[in-house]
C-alpha cells in the first residue's frame, strides 16, 4: 500500500482528550491534517471550543466535547454522545492530565487528587473507550505519558528556579506506561492495539537558568518543539504502525541515548 495511504486518517474518528494543552493542540491539529474526524474533550470546554474555531475555517473536521475523566457518569456521556453523532470510534489519544501537585512538599491530598483523576480516571475513561472502540470493530490506543515515567529526575537541572518535579507525575507516568504493555495483551482480541509516547521536555518559556542546563544534555541540542509530537500520533494512530503494539515512544532528543 502506498505510504501516504498508510498514514492517513480520513474515514476514522478519534478522540482525543485534553486537546488543547501544550502537547494536545498539536496533536489535535495533526490527527485534523491527517484527515480524521477528531474530537476533542476536556472539562474546559471553553479552551476546547476555542481551538476548533480556530481549525475549522481550515476546512477541518473537528468537534469539542466536555467531560471530567474523574467522573464516570461524564465519562459514560461522552460515549454515549460519540456513538450517537458519529456512530463509532477509531482512535482514542489519552492525553489528558491533571498537575495538583508542584512540588515534592506539597500537601499529601494534592497527591491522592492526582490519582483520583490521573490514575483511577485515566483508567476509567481508557477502558470505556476501548468498548466503543471494540464495538466499532477495533482500533488503536495512544497513551501519552512522559520520559518522567522513564527515568528519575535530574534536579540538577532545577537549581536556580522555583521549578522541581512532582513526584505523582512520575509516579501515574510510570504506571501509563505498564498500563499500555497490559492493556496490548488484554485487548488484542478485540482488535485493539495500544501504544505509549513518552516525550521529554516541551519549551513552554522555562527559566533561562533551566534551558541552558537542558540544552547542553540533549544531542540534538534543543528542548521539544509542538511540531516534534505531531508525526509520531499520527504514526501511531494509522495503519502505518499496524504491527506495532504495546510499544513506548520516547521522544526525548537523545537524552537517554
């Protein structure tokens, strides 16, 4: 089959939660360019709506639901409300992610919020959109952790900011990650295949102090750019990766090389 047919998306529909965060706006506008019918959902969806406002005069097929991944009843609407506009579901992208805590400090129920939405929600709405997925014939997951679910932290790169890295993002990271090897082996007779990105840092305008110290460890000699996510959901979501499974991506540069 011809590459560009491989890679395409036109005829599936995707979900992707969180799709207008930093990693998820780009996502979202890949698996657009692709040509899928793409949703995105959020429990903003204000920011939701705001970012398919901005695509559709492209002449994209993109549409903004709500839901809260901690609430099962929210969860359960927006499948019900997928199934009956758009009659099935391909591709479910798992981006969304709560950040309650900052610091290794904080409060210990800034922890149990973290699990309560990055854990326990994560994987309510992972397993409830596999079903639709399977009743629509299969598909594919895309899981999006981070290198943070990888590696410990190196809090060198920290000193001389207010920065530091929260240990329930590693600790919920970690667990997408083995929840991705899991879940290929439990889905594959549904026809489902499900695989991880795991990126590392994203330039959101950190600290000088924290770029150039980041800068100088990666090979290619630069933090992650929006456009650095897009080709590998889009790989993953198609046909192109169709004997890949269970799989984690990183995509850190070479940091870890």
């Amino acid at each position: 089959m011809n590459v560009n047919k491989l890679l395409s998306l036109k005829g599936k529909v995707i979900l992707i939660t969180g799709g207008s965060g930093l990693y998820g706006r780009p996502m979202f506008e890949a698996l657009a360019e692709a040509g899928g019918t793409v949703i995105t959902a959020s429990r903003s969806i204000d920011a939701a709506r705001e970012v398919v406002e901005e695509l559709r005069p492209l002449g994209f097929d993109v549409h903004a639901r709500i839901v809260d991944q901690a609430d099962h009843t929210s969860v359960l609407k927006l499948k019900s409300d997928i199934l009956k506009e758009f009659g099935r579901l391909d591709v479910f992208v798992n981006n969304a992610v709560a950040r309650p805590m900052r610091k290794y400090t904080d409060p210990l129920e800034a922890f149990a919020e973290s699990m309560r939405i990055n854990a326990t929600g994560m994987f309510n709405i992972t397993r409830e959109m596999a079903d639709l997925i399977a009743v629509s014939g299969g598909g594919t997951i895309v899981n999006i952790a981070s290198m943070q679910g990888m590696f410990g932290a190196d809090f060198a790169l920290y000193e001389r900011t207010e920065m530091d890295s929260p240990p329930d993002y590693h600790f919920h990271k970690g667990g997408m990650i083995t929840l991705t090897k899991y879940l290929a082996r439990k889905l594959a007779p549904q026809k489902i295949r499900v695989n991880c990105i795991s990126p590392g840092g994203l330039y959101s305008g950190q600290p000088d102090a924290f770029v150039e110290k980041y800068t100088k460890k990666v090979p290619v000699g630069r933090m992650a750019g929006t456009d650095d996510i897009k080709g590998v959901v889009v790989f993953l979501a198609s046909d192109a990766s169709a004997y890949i499974n269970g799989q984690n991506i990183l995509m850190d540069g070479g940091l870890h090389a």
